[in-house]
C-alpha cells in the first residue's frame, strides 16, 4: 500500500485538485490511501475566524467564512457536473462551523478544544470535494473520517497519537484494494471521548506517516509545491537544489529546525517501520523528489534551516558553582509550564535556552527568578547545518565562521552526534547568514 499527502497549495482550487487526482490514478495498483491538507490557506482563515469571534467581532468572523464558502463551492461546482449533493454536504459542514463562531462570538471565549474543533473544518470540506471529484473521474473513492481511525490524548493544539489504538484502527477500515482510493483527513484526529483533536500546524505529513506506519506501508509520498527537500528553503535561496536522498535523523534535524517542507515529527513513525518518505512536487510530477530513507547517499553538509522567531532565555546564576540539582530545578520550571527548549549552553556560571516567539514567557520568567538572574532576548534566528561527520573539520569551521562575519553569533551548537552545527544569531541577519553559508557551501 501506498499513502499520499497532499498539502494545501496542492489542493488549493479545482486544477489543482485534478491534478491530484491525475497523480492518485497513477498509483491505484498500489492501493493508496490519499491524506489532504485544508484547501490553501484555509487553516490561516480559521484561526482568523476564532479569533475575530473570540474578540467580539462577529461580522468580521462571518465574512471569513463567506470567502471559505466561495472558495469551497467554487472548486465543487468546476469539479462536478452536478454538484447538488456535494453542495448540500459542504452547506451541513459550514453551518455547523457558524454554529459553532456564533458558539464562541457569544462567551468570547476560544478554548484549545474550541479551536480544534474549528480548524478541524478546513480537512473535512477539502476532503469533501477530493472524494466526490475522484467519483466523478469513475474512481472507486471512499472517504474515511480521520477521527475514526487516529486516536491521540487530549493535549489540544497538538495532540499526541495512541499508536497502538490507532493502528488497530486503521487496520480495521483500510484494506489493501487495488483500484480503490481511500481519502481522508491530515491534521485531525479524536480522544477516546471522541473529541475531536489537531496534531498541530503543518500535522498532515505526521497524520501521513501514521496511517503509513499503521499500514506497514511500501512508502509515503509527501506531495507539495517543490521539488523535495531542498539545500535551503527555496523561498529565501531561489538557488537551492533538490537533496536527492536523506536520512531520517538528517531530514528530523532540518524539519525540527525550520524546514518547514515536512513537519517535525513526520519521521518517527517512518522511522520505526523503515518506511521511505518521499518528498515530491504536485505541480511537477515527473521530478523525482527527494527520498528520506534509514541510509543516505553522499556525505558532507545536506542542507541549511533557519528558524526565527527565537527567543533566547540567559540565567546567571553562582549557585551552579559545583552544585546538583540546579539544572534539574530549572528544566523542570519548563516541564510545568510544558514549554519546549530547543538549543542549550551552559557555562559554570549561567545557562542559555531558546525557546519559540510564541510562547507566553511569563510564567516561565517568574518560576525561574528565584534560581537566578533571568535576561530574555528576542528576535533571535536559529541556523542549522545539517551533515554527516564534517562539523569536526576545523578548516570547514573556520570557513564557516568567517561567511558568518560580521553578524555577531549570539549562540553555538554542536551536537554531540555531529549531525549538524547551530547557530543563533541576529533576526535581522537571517538572510545574510544564509546566503553566504549558502554560496560556501553549496557553491564552492
Ligand atoms: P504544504 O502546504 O504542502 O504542506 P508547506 O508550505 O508546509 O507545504 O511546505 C513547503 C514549503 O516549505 C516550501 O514552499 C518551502 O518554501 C518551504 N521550505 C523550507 N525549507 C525547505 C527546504 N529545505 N526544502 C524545501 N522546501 C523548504
Ligand atoms: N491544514 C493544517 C495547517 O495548515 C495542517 C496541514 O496543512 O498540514 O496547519
Ligand atoms: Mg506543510
């Protein structure tokens, strides 16, 4: 069996959707399982719509959705001849969304479960169109609700999957059939309540390589708008070039650290299985992508990731001086307030942290004073190297500092793994570091 995940610019309107479509048909041997993202920036909108209803701005909440509908019936009505059903099943789904606005318009209030129950809209309506598009093709498709088969506990805004329970629920509505598509929703899933959950932004690559892993599937197909996973984000270096294979840990590293072309956490699953995760383009199909796969061919650097946004967290603190425990307490005022370290440094006199712009510091600053003295930093980007064995190369260090020269670097990393060197450095620098980290490199 096969599983392919389409993002949201792959299914942002009714071309593209056919597209999909074509590159479904051309693996219905396989027996493939299609996971789709919400329709372009649908998600975006939700958050948008919550928020507009959380502050007491309906008017603005209804008009967000009006766009979602307009986008929603448009694609079902250049889709399908006759769309009367499809409308009446996207009309069902956006009157329960209004219900649900008007829900939290009147307390004001927008819960983590609230919201997940919102965002979960965007997958439900893309999902809608793909099945009944892929029907009107004469393909065989079958929708499944993503909540029947992914199980996770109830951290809202980013639920953890129950692998076992989930499995076994997979395994009970997906069979392996040829020329049979099964689709069904990234993003979502649902308690043992039945409530429904998110896995958190970007989740529908890691609902993939669940259903994938479940399935003992022959491979995951990442389908987006590049060519795989690239030496640095296309986006900011137009020269980057396709990384054709790359390994688990490698691919791990560079999404944990901004590649935002897969999700973080899409590898685990994979990885337990062996699954090959393929990384491919929706718009250019015959490109062959990139293959994240146990062993990667090639050695030296892979890629660059940078992340801003960061906020970088300094205590000082003499009682590290030749004490116990002082690390364990301060970790632990992160473990309460369940916010996630990404980079640490460590002197004998005072620990460095960083941690997302997102996160409400407060607390966090408070339960740590009494340990030290607390300075927060923002606008801070981490850059991350991702590599084999060559960060020890002290004629390649030396290089790399000196591209780096003259924004200063606030922070250093290398992992006791060598898999890759982090640096963290001026927000404002980001785009100049990268460049010429870029030019030495990638094009020396
Ligand atoms: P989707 O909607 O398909 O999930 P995303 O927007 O989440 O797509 O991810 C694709 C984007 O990831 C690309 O458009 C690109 O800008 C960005 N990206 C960041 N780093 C990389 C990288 N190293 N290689 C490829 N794409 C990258
Ligand atoms: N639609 C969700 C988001 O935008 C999940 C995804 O696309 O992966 O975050
Ligand atoms: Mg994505």
């Amino acid at each position: 069996m096969i599983v392919m995940k389409f993002g949201g610019s792959s299914v942002r309107n009714s071309q593209m959707i056919r597209r999909v479509i074509d590159i479904a048909v051309t693996r219905l041997e396989n027996a493939p399982v299609l996971v789709s993202s919400a329709m372009g920036k649908t998600t975006d909108t939700l958050v948008l719509v919550a928020s507009c209803a959380q502050g007491g701005d309906r008017d603005a909440a209804f008009a967000l959705i009006e766009k979602l509908e307009a986008t929603h019936y448009s694609a079902a009505r250049e889709l399908l001849a006759d769309s009367a059903g499809l409308e009446h099943a996207l009309n069902r789904h956006f009157e329960e969304l209004r219900g649900l606005t008007q829900g939290i318009f009147l307390i004001r209030e927008c819960s983590p479960r609230s919201s997940d129950a919102l965002l979960s809209f965007g997958e439900r309506l893309s999902t809608l169109i793909i099945t009944a598009a892929a029907r009107e093709q004469g393909i065989d498709a079958e929708l499944i609700d993503a909540r029947t088969l992914i199980r996770t506990d109830a951290l809202f805004g980013s639920a953890g999957p129950e692998m076992d329970r989930t499995t076994r629920n997979v395994r009970e509505q997906i069979r392996a059939r040829r020329d049979h598509l099964y689709v069904t929703q990234g993003f979502i899933g649902s308690t043992e309540d039945g409530v429904t959950t998110t896995l958190g932004r970007g989740g529908s690559d890691y609902s993939a390589t669940i259903i994938g892993a479940a399935l003992e599937a022959e491979a995951v197909e990442i389908w987006t708008d590049v060519n795989g996973i690239m030496t640095s984000d296309p986006r900011i270096i137009p020269k980057a070039r396709t990384i054709p294979t790359i390994s688990y840990d490698e691919a791990a590293e560079l999404a944990y650290f901004g590649a935002r072309v897969v999700h973080p956490y899409t590898i685990l699953p994979a990885i337990r299985r062996a699954i090959p995760v393929w990384v491919r383009n929706t718009a250019e199909p015959l490109a062959r992508g990139t293959c994240i796969q146990a062993r990667a061919e090639g050695s030296g650097v892979r890629a660059i990731a940078s992340k801003s946004g960061v906020t970088l967290i300094t205590i000082q603190s003499s009682r590290m001086l030749n004490a116990y425990g002082f690390l364990r307490a301060l970790f632990a005022v992160f473990d309460t307030h369940r916010v996630s370290v990404d980079l640490v440094a460590t002197s004998e006199v005072s620990v460095s942290m960083t941690v997302d712009r997102d996160v409400d510091l407060s607390p966090v600053v408070r339960d740590l004073s009494p340990l030290g003295e607390v300075s927060v930093e923002r606008e801070k980007s981490i850059i991350c190297m991702v590599g084999r064995n060559v960060f020890r190369r002290a004629d390649l260090l030396a290089r790399i500092f000196a591209a780096v020269d003259p924004s200063p670097v606030r922070m250093i990393s290398l992992g006791s793994s060598d898999i890759n060197l982090t640096l963290l450095v001026a927000e404002s620098d980001t785009v100049r570091v990268l460049r010429s980290l870029h030019d030495l490199l990638f094009d020396s």
